[in-house]
C-alpha cells in the first residue's frame, strides 16, 4: 500500500510505468492465430453481405420492363451493374475499366470482337456467367456474376483491389477497404498451396488472402512503442507542472535528448509501412528523414522550452546568485538555444516547400490530405516555443542585462500602441 501511494503522490510515475509496460509487450507476440484467422473470415463474410445486396439489385431489375434504366440508389461506389438487352448495353450504374464492353457469349467466339479486317479487340465481359468468379477486368479484380432472364442480363461485379502497372501519388494499387482487410495481408488470385481461400456466398472458389505472420506482429510491436514513447512524453510534462526547478528542466531536456537518440538509432524498429515513416513524404535531411521524424524533433523542442518555461523564477534566483560571467554564460546558452529553434524553424519550412510531397496549396483541394493538418499544428507549436524562450530571457528586473544597465531605465513598452484622443473619452 505504501508504495501505491507513492505512486499516487507522484502521478507522473503512472504513465512512466505504463510506457515501461508496453515496450516491454512490444517484444511479445501478442495476436494469436485464432484471432487471426478469425480477421480473414471476416473479409469473407463482408464479400457475402455484397454478394446478397448486389444480387437483391439484379433480381429486382430482370423483374423491370426490359428497356428500362438502372436504378443508381443502392448501388455502392465500389460495385457495378451492366444491363444489356440482347448484346446491346442499354443502362448501367459505375463502370468497369475497360475498353470494350461488348457481351456476346452465344457466338462462336465469344472473348473476341472483330471491329475490322485487321482489328480485333479482346472482349472480357464475355467471360462472364453465372457463376461467381474472380475476374481481371482491366485495371481492377471484381467478383462478378450475370443474372439473365428472357433477353435481358444483369452483369454485376464487385471491386476486390486495383492493379495498376505503376504507383504515384495519383494512381495507386490497393485492396477495397470496404473489406476491412488486415495490414500485411495481399489478395491473390487461387492459390491451393498457402493462404486462406475464400469462397463466395454459393460456395463458389474465389480468391486467396495471403498473410505476412511477422509484418504483423512487427507491426502490433511498432505501435506499442509508439504508445510507450507518447505515454514517456505526457511524464516528463505531468514531472514538470510538480516540479519547476532548474535540476528538473535540466534533467527533462537531458531525457528528451536521450529518447531521441534512441529513436534516431532504432528507426528501424520505429516505422510502420505508411507515408507518415516514408521519406518519400517529407525529407528534411538525417534528422528529419520523414513526417514522423519532424513532428518528434517538434515535441522535444517544444517541451524543453517549456521545461525552461516553468523553470524561470528558480532560474531567475538563481541568475541573481550568480557572478557575471556565470549570468553571461547562462543568457548566451539561452540565446544560442532561440537561435537554433529559429534555424529548425527555417530549415522545416524551407524542407516542407521543396522536399515533401504534401499538397500545402488550398486550392489543390483533392490533394490535401491529413499529414497537412499534423503540418499546421507542428509548426505553430515550434514558433510558441521560440515565445516560451524570449519569455524566459525577460525576467523581472534582469537577466539578459546586469544591473545598473541603460537598458533597465528605458521606459517598458506598453502592449498596443495606441493612443487614445480626446475626442474618444466623449
């Protein structure tokens, strides 16, 4: 019990052990294959419920008058209704990516159209029937399906991942996330060999969901140490609102220093696999090699000026006990210091504007994404930081200037320059 209230006699100790506690689970496997494998059946039962969906679309468009056009209402962004009367498409809702969409199974080839003489262009809708299957059409993998009646025929299909033959930041290949598939896990086409095979609504033998077992234990590891190092950070801030002296800001800025040589040392085992931890993000040099990197760097010199912050009436007693090249020395290191956050100032900047990849231009509207959001909060933060160190200089009768000083006989500036008329005190 004793140690329990210590414990709640000093709170910062609370998050501390906290963080000791998740790094210390971060080198654990955590995710059993059980929970695992029960992720992937998930997937497959988010395929069914738009398998049913889709086809309550279809059924009730065949039930329709023939000529009619589709209905877009419940049709979701990532599915597609053809409709075709005869082998002429007649309405559809989303579109496939590819160039001919022609339909004609009944010919005596049905996967060719014959434009020309010399033209003849591949027709893959025409591998479509009604069996459920996992097909490539153009750029994308759809589970398709026709649904016919009489002369009329629903294509449906549903958008399982695109493919695209390169990546930039406008075109991108990945999985629907309406699947809610797990980090680290790939949808191939079947593979009988390894991975977990999903199968449609009507048993049908659809796809393969390949997993990477390590990735994601790594993965489970690197946000647990991202907890443990945000939970270090919210100690050393709860240490310093119970402690303002000069040792404890001292020895706060000497952990900061020592938490971000750690994490320069061990990025590796920092960074999960996104642009947030991507140079090909933002790259600002050694230092600031990604958005990631910039924001940490961020929150250290923001909370050591803030240390020296809550520390300056001791560490003005203490400047008053102090010879004069003791205080010199004392005003020059803080100078030194509002010098050098005013250079990162400057460097982030100038980085952001002509080594990043982020949209900062507001009428680039599509392009803007949240890593600008996390941009106009860091940056705002340095500059509070470089107040909290101008504050600290001015204390109340001296500390960048000794006594005696001309400085201190000059009038103190008043906060607006305003000057108020006689004809505004009517």
């Amino acid at each position: 019990m004793k140690v329990l209230r210590q414990i709640w006699n000093r709170k910062f100790l609370i998050p501390l052990i906290l963080a000791v506690i998740c790094l210390t689970l971060s080198f654990f496997e955590l995710t059993s294959h059980n929970r695992r494998m029960m992720r992937l059946v998930n997937v497959e039962k988010i395929l069914h419920k738009k398998q049913r969906k889709i086809e309550a679309i279809a059924l009730h468009e065949l039930e329709q008058e023939k000529m009619g056009v589709l209905s877009p209402k419940d049709v979701a962004r990532d599915m597609v209704v053809y409709k075709y009367y005869k082998d002429s498409l007649i309405s559809w809702v989303n579109t496939f990516p590819v160039i001919n969409d022609s339909y004609s199974p009944g010919t005596m080839f049905p996967n060719l159209s014959f434009f020309s003489r010399n033209t003849i262009i591949h027709q893959p809708l025409s591998e479509v029937d009604g069996r459920e299957q996992y097909l490539n059409l153009g750029s994308a993998w759809y589970v398709v399906r026709a649904y016919s009646r009489e002369d009329v025929t629903i294509i449906t299909g549903i958008l399982i991942r695109t493919d695209f033959p390169f990546s930039n930041s406008f075109v991108e290949s990945k999985v629907n996330k309406a699947l809610r598939l797990p980090v680290h896990c790939s949808i191939v086409p079947l593979n009988l060999d390894e991975g977990f095979i999903v199968f449609g609504k009507d048993n049908g033998v659809l796809f393969t969901i390949l997993s990477d077992i390590s990735m994601q234990t790594f993965s489970d590891s690197v946000i647990l140490r991202w907890i443990a190092i945000t939970l270090v950070l919210l100690s050393m801030l709860m240490f310093l609102l119970r402690n303002r002296q000069v040792i404890s800001a001292i020895g706060v800025i000497a952990a900061l220093c020592l938490l971000r040589f750690l994490t320069y040392i061990y990025s590796s085992s920092l960074q999960l696999d996104t642009l947030f931890f991507s140079p090909l993000l933002f790259a600002g040099g050694p230092m600031e090699n990604s958005l990631a990197a910039m924001i940490i760097n961020t929150l250290c010199v923001f909370i050591s000026v803030w240390a020296i912050y809550m520390a300056r009436l001791d560490l003005e007693s203490m400047v008053d006990n102090l010879k004069k090249p003791s205080r010199f020395l004392v005003n020059a290191v803080i100078v030194v210091f509002l010098a050098g956050t005013g250079l990162l100032i400057h460097h982030t900047l100038k980085a952001l504007t002509m080594d990043s990849n982020i949209a900062m231009e507001l009428f680039k509207i599509d392009e803007i994404t949240w890593y600008l959001s996390l941009i106009h909060i860091s940056e705002p933060t340095r500059l509070l930081s470089t107040s909290y160190a101008v504050f600290c200089l001015k204390k109340k009768k001296e500390i960048l200037f000794p006594r005696n000083s001309s400085f201190n006989h000059l009038p103190s500036p008043t906060p607006f320059p305003f000057h108020p008329s006689p004809l505004s005190t009517l």
